[in-house]
C-alpha cells in the first residue's frame, strides 16, 4: 500500500551497511527519488525530497540531473521536477508482464467462483487494469485492460488505498474529484473515509452498483506487492450476493498470497 514506505536510504543505503558499491548505492537511491516522486503525485521539489527521503540536497541535484539527462526527469521552469515520458515505455512493458503472471491465478479465480477476474496497479492517482480473464456466463462483465478509472467508485480504488494515511487520502480526492458513476457512488472524502476503515476491518472492499448499476466488485490487496496492486472479481449483483462474498473473499486472499510469491519469485527477489 501507498502508506507502507520501508525505504530509508540516508541510513540503510550505505555501502558499509550494504556491502554495495557506491555505483549501486547511486542507483538504489535514484530509483528511491522515482519512487518517492510517483508517491508525491509525479511533481516534487528538491527540498520535498530532502525532507522525505534523507539526503542532502546536493546529493539529490547531482541524482536528479542525471535522470534528467536520461529522460526519466524533466525540470520545469519552476524548477520543480516531475517524471519523464521515458518511463512510459518501462511501466507499460512491466504492467504487461505484471498481467502475463497474473492470469493463471485469476484463471483459478473464475474456476471456483464463475465470475470475472481482473487486476489492477495504483498509477499515480488512477487504478488502471492490467490483466483479467473472463467468466464464462452468457451475463458477465468486461473490463477492458489497460483501462483507467478512479479509485473512489471502485473496488480495487478502495483495497489500494485502505492502507494510505487519511491525509494521503485526502490529497488524492483533492487532486481527482470524486464525480458520481451511479446514483450509489460515495462523492465526498469523509464517506470515501469511513468505506475505507470498513475495508481494513473486514478485510476486503466492495464496489455495491457504485461504478455501474447492476454490478458488484469485491476486492483485496495483493499483499507485498512491487507495487500497489489488487485483484478482484465482478459480477451481476444477483449472482455476487452477501452469501457469495462470504465464501469468495477467503479463496481471494488465498490467490493474493500466491500471486504475492509469484511477483517476487520473477521479480527475482530469492535470487
């Protein structure tokens, strides 16, 4: 989740505490600036990353002018920074990938509960869909890959941002607007709020005719996640009853799991 932020480059990055190079010690930390400007909306000052991340400020003008250089920043006339278009190449191949691992687990989703399975990455202030395999009802829902909406009137919006702090929250609501899809979407922050705090005490979030009337959305977290990511299952609101999420939510933890460790057995991590 956006809020779970275990980077701390200024005293964990150090090549005497890594046994890393000072090369590779540049490298974790400008990937760690990315990061935290994708976290801050994609537009940052130098000294918003000095505060949030640690570093002195020349370190950070000597990084960000070298991903400047590499297109992966651009400087604005305010002197701000803000991420390059470069990076749409390498977030567009990594979704890709992200969807190819993730279809055989959201196979065995629309095996054992007949419904749709999507999933989907927090990018910037949109969830955007990066993989689902159809449920073979004549009566089913089709979400389009690479689709973008926004988190409020979602499942997946609600299971990526149940572990971001009020505030982030709030900011996010602040810079997307919270436009009615139906006549039961939640359009302000307060109520965005209190559906989220239910989210984190049941364990899974709902999506009730909020993005289209007639359908229903149930969705968890994929825990451990390179990056925010939630899968889900969708259906008409007859066949998605209270007594279906009952019996659907724990198996969809149990695929989160095993979706979780196959994203890091290719990402690589055991290696």
């Amino acid at each position: 989740m956006p809020s779970s932020d275990r980077r701390n480059p200024a005293t964990a990055a150090t090549p005497a505490a890594t046994g890393q190079s000072g090369g590779v010690q540049s490298l974790e930390r400008a990937f760690d600036l990315l990061e935290r400007m994708a976290d801050a909306g994609g537009e940052v000052g130098l000294s918003e990353l000095s505060g949030t991340s640690g570093l002195p400020l020349p370190t950070i003008h000597r990084l960000m002018r070298t991903l400047v250089a590499c297109g992966y920043v651009r400087q604005h006339p305010n002197r701000r920074y803000a991420l390059g278009p470069r990076l749409i190449r390498l977030g567009e191949s990594s979704s890709r990938l992200l969807g190819t691992w993730a279809r055989p687990h959201l196979a065995r989703l629309v095996e054992e509960t007949g419904e749709t399975a999507n999933m989907a990455l927090l990018d910037g202030d949109e969830v955007v869909y990066v993989a689902q395999v159809p449920s073979r009802h004549s009566m089913r829902m089709f979400t389009e890959v690479g689709r973008r909406v926004l988190p409020h009137s979602t499942g997946v919006g609600k299971a990526l941002l149940a572990g971001s702090s009020p505030e982030e929250v709030r900011a996010v609501l602040a810079r997307t607007g919270m436009p009615a899809a139906t006549e039961r979407t939640i359009t302000t922050p307060e109520g965005f709020l209190a559906a989220l705090e239910h989210v984190r005490e049941v364990g899974y979030a709902m999506d009730d005719n909020e993005q289209e009337l007639g359908v229903r959305c149930i969705a968890v977290s994929v825990p451990d996640s390179p990056t925010a990511a939630a899968i889900s299952i969708s259906g008409p609101a007859g066949r998605v009853t209270e007594a279906a999420t009952d019996k659907f939510v724990p198996l969809m933890h149990e695929v989160a799991e095993q979706l979780s460790k196959a994203l890091a057995s290719n990402g690589g991590t055991g290696a």
